[in-house]
C-alpha cells in the first residue's frame, strides 16, 4: 500500500470522486461523502484500478464526526499528502427575495462554516509539502445565484486568505478553476443545456492532476 494519503471531502460522485481515481493510482484514498452506495461504488472502482481507498459516510457539517475522523487519520497515518475539498451544496436557483431560508442556512453551513472547521481541522494533518485543493466555480453576483454565488465565493476568499498565510510555510493551498463539466449538479443549474461541450470529471480531474505534479 502507497504511503501518500489523499483525503477528498465530497467524493461521493462528480469531481470528488473522479479525483479520488485519479489520485489513486498514488495515493490511498480517503473518501467522505454522505452517500454510502455512492462511495461503495467508487471503492469499488479504485479497487478495479488496483488502488486501495478507506471510506468515510459522513456528513462534512457534523463538528464531531469530522474531528474523529481528522484524529484518526493521524492515529493510523500521521499525515495527508493531499486534500481536496469538493464538497458543496448547491441550492436550488431562486430569487434573492424568494430563497428558501433553509436551503440558505444549509449552504452557509456546508459551504462555508464546514469548510472553515475542516481547516482547522485538517491544517494539522498537512506537511509543509502537502497540498490543499479548492475549487473556484464563480457565480457571485448572477441573477438567481445568491446562495449558491455567495457562499462558495466566499468558500474561496476563505481559502485565498488562507493560501496567502502559508506561501512561507506551507501546505501549499491551490484554488483550482476546472473547465465546465458534465455533473449532476451543473444539470441542476442548467437544465435542457447541451452537455456535449462539457467536460466529463474523469478527464478534468486528470487534467488538473497533471497540473499539480508541473
């Protein structure tokens, strides 16, 4: 079994998990996700690809579940070579004035307390080689965006301020801006598109993993 360890949040499907099989030709993955059929299908998928991968069914906003798991990581490997953080709620398209409050609180929460704790959470966890991943999906001020805008810009200005912290120190923290792709969650945003000229995950994420290995 490889040494390097790639903890990806938000591996159930999409780029998370597309990641998580490109990474795992190097890396044992450590994959979060709330769905467990989700993650027991990419297991399944690694594991025809002769990599090894640890799941992990929980959910990102539960405080305690996230800081078991950070502490037992460090109690069976000491550290993680690589996270990647595509996890994401993306709610429902709406109005300002017509938003959904829960829907706004549940994309405060994911994607933007959770990330804050995960960084704290997992900040320990890196070396100063390591890397942590983000990835930029700019709606911020378009017109039905404003939960999903705000928040996940506001997910990456988190993670722009904590890049310019560590360019010293390290880990390395890498806002990452993949091409459009063809997901369950932009055919929610963009329903009737045509998905022909949109990117499949598997080939994005091995583009951008050949991009952090240049």
């Amino acid at each position: 079994m490889t040494d390097k360890i790639a903890l990806i949040t938000g591996a159930s499907r999409g780029l998370g998990a597309a990641l998580a099989e490109v990474l795992c030709d190097t890396h044992h993955i450590v994959a979060v996700g709330r769905t467990t059929g989700a993650l027991e299908e990419l297991d399944d998928r690694i594991k025809a690809r002769g990599g090894e991968a640890t799941l992990a069914p929980m959910d990102i906003s539960n405080p305690d579940a996230m800081a078991q798991l950070c502490r037992s990581i460090y109690d069976r490997w000491g550290a993680v070579d690589i996270w990647a953080h595509t996890a994401i709620h993306a709610a429902p398209l709406a109005p300002a004035d017509h938003m959904d409050m829960k829907d706004w609180d549940k994309s405060v929460s994911i994607n933007l307390t959770a990330t804050g704790r995960l960084i704290s959470f997992v900040s320990p966890l890196l070396k100063p080689e390591s890397q942590a991943l983000f990835f930029e999906d700019n709606h911020s001020g378009e017109k039905f965006f404003g939960a999903y805008g705000t928040t996940k810009s506001a997910q990456i200005a988190l993670a722009r301020s904590w890049a310019a912290e560590k360019v010293n120190t390290g880990p390395k923290v890498r806002i990452l801006k993949p091409k459009p792709l063809a997901t369950a969650l932009r055919a929610r945003f963009y329903p009737g598109e045509d998905r022909a000229p949109l990117a499949p995950p598997a080939a994005e994420a091995a583009r951008l993993v050949a991009e952090l290995r240049s």
